[in-house]
C-alpha cells in the first residue's frame, strides 16, 4: 500500500472510529456539529500517520523494554491531545480511550485488508 493510500486509510479510520464510538459506546461523546467530527477524525488520522511513527522510534528502548506495551500508551497519549484539542469529544474515564484505541486498530486492520 502506498503512502497516500495508507494516510486516507488511517483519515477514513479516524472518522469511522469517532462515528462508532459515539454511537455505541456510552462512556464517549461528541456534541459538535459535522464538520468538527470529521475535522476531529481528520486530525486523529493525521496525528498516527505523521506523529506516532516519530513517537514510535523515539521511545523504541521503552517499547522494547515493556514487550510493546508502551505502544499503548502512545496511542492513549494520541487520543488525549485530540480530546484535549475538541472540547466537543468527552471520555468519561481512561478505559474509554482504550476501548476507542481498540477500536481504532479494528478499523483501521478492516480498511487496511479492503485496500490491499
């Protein structure tokens, strides 16, 4: 997959993820309008396509140290800056943004196996 194919995937993940957890999960919700939800998953895509490889060779000793684990927490910290940048999008406790995390790569694997 080429590299504009995968930043529209990682776009279309970020919107279908926002639209899914709103619906069906109680514990996130988004109040504004469209054009901030796509505008929310349009920067929620664009922060893991460009941001969290940066992240990702950054703190590879910590990665490997953890077994992974602390890819979690990038992408945690991930969806924190696109709460902390939308007032409109709420969690209501960090088991929210995991369950959204898990989502996202769900999404994301969904779309990623159509385009390929």
């Amino acid at each position: 997959m080429d590299k504009m194919t995968k930043f529209i995937t990682q776009i279309a993940a970020g919107i279908a993820t926002l639209k899914i957890a709103h619906l069906y999960i109680s514990g996130i919700s988004f109040t504004g309008g469209w054009e901030t939800f796509v505008l929310a998953g349009f920067t929620l895509g664009f922060l893991n396509f460009f941001i969290k490889p940066i992240l990702k060779i950054i703190t590879l000793p910590l990665r490997i140290l953890t077994l992974g684990f602390f890819s979690l927490i990038i992408n945690i910290v991930i969806v924190y800056f696109v709460d902390l940048a939308f007032y409109e999008l709420q969690f209501e406790r960090l088991s929210f943004r995991v369950v959204f995390i898990v989502l996202l790569w769900l999404i994301n694997l969904i779309l990623s196996s159509f385009l390929n």
